[in-house]
C-alpha cells in the first residue's frame, strides 16, 4: 500500500507492481461499514414493522448462513405477499367512490403573483430586487 493520493485511483503501479491507495482503504472500510449496519438493521426491522414483506427479506437474511433458501422459491414467496396484498387492499376499498381531487385549470407555465412571490422570499433580499411598499427604488442601492 502506499500512501500517496496519486490522481484518485484505487490502485498503482509503483516498480511493476500494483499497490493499493489510501483511496481504495477508505472505500473497503466504508462499504464494511454499510454492511454492518445493514445486518444490524434486521432486529430493527422486526422490532418496527408488521408487514410480512419485510419480515420475510429479513428472516431470508438471518437464515443465510443455516438454511439455504433458493431463489425461485423466494421470488414466489415475495409474489405471493405482495398479489395477497393487492387483492386484500382492492376487496378492502370494494364499493368506496373514487374520489377526484379537484384544481383550477391553469397553464403549463404561470407567472406568480406579488403576493405568491413576497410569501417565498427568503429572509434577506436579492440583489436587485426590492420588496413592494419598501419606499425605495433600485437607485438606492
């Protein structure tokens, strides 16, 4: 490893032989990291949530390393929660009206009020730009 930052690269040739950088490091330990707190995350995830979606991604990952579970059969279990809770939420909603939100048709493009605009502005002015009823004019600036 060297410890050099040449031109932001993982990797070197230093005599012939390609070293690791510093860059490539601090890349491995942030990725480590990220899976740290990815598998720390399972329990949060039970202790949290009741949806049997992320409940079975999170027992498929707990039970990696003792029972191996095979893709199709994963893909069909995760299929199935969400057609069943699909079908639950259509026969849950059956008979209920639609209902429309309703706006005032306006164009693609509009131009804002003064009023719209003085509600937006931030806290100090833009340069050039003096509030309405301020008694000045650009010259004063």
């Amino acid at each position: 490893m060297t410890d050099a930052y040449p031109a932001l690269r993982f990797l070197i040739r230093k005599a012939g032989i390609a070293v690791a950088t510093p860059l490539l490091a601090v890349l491995v330990l942030v990725e480590i990291t990220d899976v740290i707190f990815a598998v720390d995350s399972i329990p949060a995830i039970f202790a949290l949530t009741s949806e049997p979606f992320l409940i079975w991604v999170g027992i498929k990952m707990l039970l990696l390393d003792v029972f191996y579970i095979p893709t199709t059969m994963s893909l069909a279990v995760v299929v199935t929660i969400i057609t069943v809770s699909m079908v639950a939420s259509l026969r849950a909603t059956r008979g209920q009206g639609r209902s429309e939100v309703h706006t005032e048709p306006a164009g693609v493009f509009r131009i804002a009020a003064d009023e719209e605009l003085a509600a937006v502005e931030p806290v100090y002015r833009r340069r050039g730009r003096v509030p309405a009823g301020s008694g000045r004019d650009r010259s004063d600036e």
